[in-house]
C-alpha cells in the first residue's frame, strides 16, 4: 500500500470522482474522511466501509463546515495527511449569451461559491493541521482549466481560478506543505447543474453522450472508467512517489492538448500496420 496510516479528507467523496478516490485511497491503507451534502450516500459509505470512513454532512460553502470535517479526521485518525478539495458543480455549457440576464448574478455566485470559494475554505481550514503532518493538497480541476468548450463561462472561470489557487497555495505553504492538481477529461458520474437555473436534477453522466464526444474528440478515443482516473491522485499524495512534486498538474483527459488538424488521433492505422 502507497498511503499506509495516510488520513486523508475529501470534500464531494460520496458520488463519482470522489467516491472512487475513497474507495481506492483505502486500498492504499488510508483513513478517508468525507465532507458533503448527500447524507443517505455518506451514510452508505460509513457502513460499507465501517471505521475506516468518516463523514460529515455539511456545504462546502461554509468554512465552518470545513472546520468541523478537518477536527473530525483529526479526532478519529489523529492527524490530516493529506486535503482533496474536490466537491464541484457544472453549468451545463451556458453561454455568455444564454445566461439568463435574470439569473445571471445568482447562478454566478452559486457556482463560484461551490467551485472555487469551497476549495479555498476547504484549503484554510486544513493547512494548520497540514503543516503540523508535512502533509498535503490536491484539487480536482477539468479540462476546463486549461480549455474552454468543456463547460460555459462559469465552469470554465471557476476551473480556471482554482488553478490559480493552486499554484499559489503551492508558493505560499512550501517547504511545508505540497499542493497539486489533477486536471481529469470527461466522466459519466452524477455532476449536477445549477439549481438557480434549474439544472441541479440533471446528471452529466446520464443527460449527456459522453462515449460518442469522446470517441471522435480525444486521440485515446474512448470514455474510461471513473477508477482510471484515481492512480494520478495517489502519486500526488504519495510521500516517496509524490515528494518532489509540487505546483504540478496532472492533465487525464485522452488528450485533448494534442489533437492533430488532419485527424484527432495520428496513428489510427498503426495496429492494422504492425498485426502480425
Ligand atoms: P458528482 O456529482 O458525482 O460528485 C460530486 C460530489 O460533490 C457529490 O457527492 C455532491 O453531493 C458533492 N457536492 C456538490 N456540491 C456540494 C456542496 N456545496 N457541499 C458539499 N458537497 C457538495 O460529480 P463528479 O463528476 O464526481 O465531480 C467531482 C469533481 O470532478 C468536480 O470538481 C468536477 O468539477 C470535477 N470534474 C468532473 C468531470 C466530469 O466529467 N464528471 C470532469 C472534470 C472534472
């Protein structure tokens, strides 16, 4: 195991990514507590997985919220190793000329406050435990970080700035502490939409065709599996793979920063030409 005795605190742990991450965090030998908003899947979780998770029902809107998931790792797991800021929301692709003039200031503060205010307060609340640990932080970013079209102008901003949080978070708690990102391409998990434009019951991963974007718009040309996604987070927690990376970002998204003009993909031919 990679992450022996690790505790290790997640924001958004109880569906898609973030489940993952839980489930494969404790196959490394981590201690994982969760803070989210979903009471019945944390409840699921603490039994399925009893003793080794802890979850606190709360908004990452809160930096109490945020306070009183950082205490509860430390009380049950004795210390905090390691701050996945990963809770998030999505915009379903609303285009500056589509957001509703109406609704244009709630829906930002609803996004922003989700995306990028829950991770800084996420980041507040766990650096005094994370300095006393050596520990570190990993946020969730997207595609969306680096590339528009993966999301409207909110999603896109919001990615955008937590990039930002990272890298200076990654200047402003070194030697002390490592702060890094995964940056992770599209994934058929239950993301929501904003509920002050009424998207909050839709699921990205069930309302949308990711497999056919996917398939023509990526050079690796499939969707992959939530799971796949989970490797880059344990080298980034990792105290001997991870210990020399910090202000990194991990980019798993099939490639989309090298999609060719001719073709998405260069050797689609290459298997038929080196059959034997
Ligand atoms: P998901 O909806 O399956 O999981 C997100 C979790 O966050 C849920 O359990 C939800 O209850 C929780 N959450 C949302 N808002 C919250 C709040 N205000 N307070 C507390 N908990 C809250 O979605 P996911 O796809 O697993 O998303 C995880 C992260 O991955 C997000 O940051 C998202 O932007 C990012 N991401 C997702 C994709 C994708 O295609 N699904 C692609 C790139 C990045």
């Amino acid at each position: 195991p990679q992450l022996d005795q690790q505790s290790v605190l997640i924001t958004g742990g109880a569906s898609g990514l973030g489940r993952a991450i839980v489930a494969r965090f404790l196959a490394e030998g981590a201690h994982v507590t969760i803070l989210d908003r979903n009471a019945d899947a944390l409840a699921e979780m603490e039994r399925e997985y009893e003793g080794r998770v802890a979850g606190l029902i709360g908004d990452v809107r809160s930096l109490a919220a945020n306070e009183a998931a950082v205490s509860l790792a430390c009380d049950r797991f004795g210390k905090l190793d390691c701050l996945i800021a990963n809770a998030g929301i999505w915009d379903y692709d609303v285009s500056l000329v589509d957001l509703p003039a109406s609704a244009i200031d709630a829906a930002f503060d609803e996004l922003f406050s989700i995306n990028t205010k829950g991770s800084l307060l996420a980041m507040k609340a766990a650096t005094p435990a994370l300095v006393r640990a050596t520990g570190s932080i990993i946020l969730t970013l997207s595609n969306a970080a680096f590339y528009p079209g993966g999301g409207g102008m909110l999603y896109t901003a919001s990615k955008h700035a937590n990039l930002g949080l990272m890298r200076q978070a990654a200047y402003e708690l070194a030697p002390s502490v490592r702060v890094n990102a995964v940056a992770p391409g599209a994934i058929a998990t239950n993301l929501r939409g904003l509920a002050t434009l009424g998207q909050d019951k839709r699921a990205i991963g069930s309302d949308l065709p990711l497999e056919e974007y996917l398939k023509v718009g990526v050079p690796l040309a499939r969707l992959p599996d939530v799971a796949e996604f989970t490797g880059a987070y344990v080298l980034l927690a990792s105290r001997k793979d991870g210990a020399v990376a910090t202000g990194a970002v991990i980019q798993i998204d099939g490639g989309i920063g090298v999609r060719g003009l001719a073709g998405v993909s260069g050797g689609t031919s290459l298997a038929e030409r080196f059959a034997e």
